[in-house]
C-alpha cells in the first residue's frame, strides 16, 4: 500500500489528543485556520474539524494577542 506524505501526516495530526491546528496569516492579515485535527475543535465545542477550516483563529480568543504572545515565548 503506498501512503503520501500528506496522507501520514492527516493520519498522525488526528490521532493525537490534544488539539493541534495549523494558521496562515492572509494579506488582510486574518489568522485563517488551514487545518485543525478534532481534538482541537472538540475544545472550540466543534463536532468536526472541517466547522473550523477556513474561519479567523482569532475570534475563539477573547485576548489573542495575549494568547499568541504566550504561545511564541
């Protein structure tokens, strides 16, 4: 069975349980949410992570500036 890369790393991202998400900052500068396995968007009170795909990180964080300086430290 031949297996992509991509196709492994799908496969790892949604195995873990703990919430993982991937962003890219568009030239508007929204923090678009590219790809999010389920755990994360079960701790958003998501059912799926495709309700998540496409929709500004920032707006499930009440002080995200806060929030991103603490993930960057």
């Amino acid at each position: 069975m031949d297996v992509t890369m991509e196709e492994l790393y799908s496969g790892l991202i949604n195995l873990v349980p703990i919430g993982l998400f991937k962003v890219a900052i568009n030239p508007k500068g929204e923090h678009i949410i590219e790809h999010c396995n389920d755990a994360f968007a079960r701790n958003l009170n998501f059912q799926s992570n495709q309700e998540l795909i496409g929709k500004d990180i920032r707006q499930f964080q009440d002080d995200f500036d806060e929030y991103y300086s603490k993930m960057v430290e």
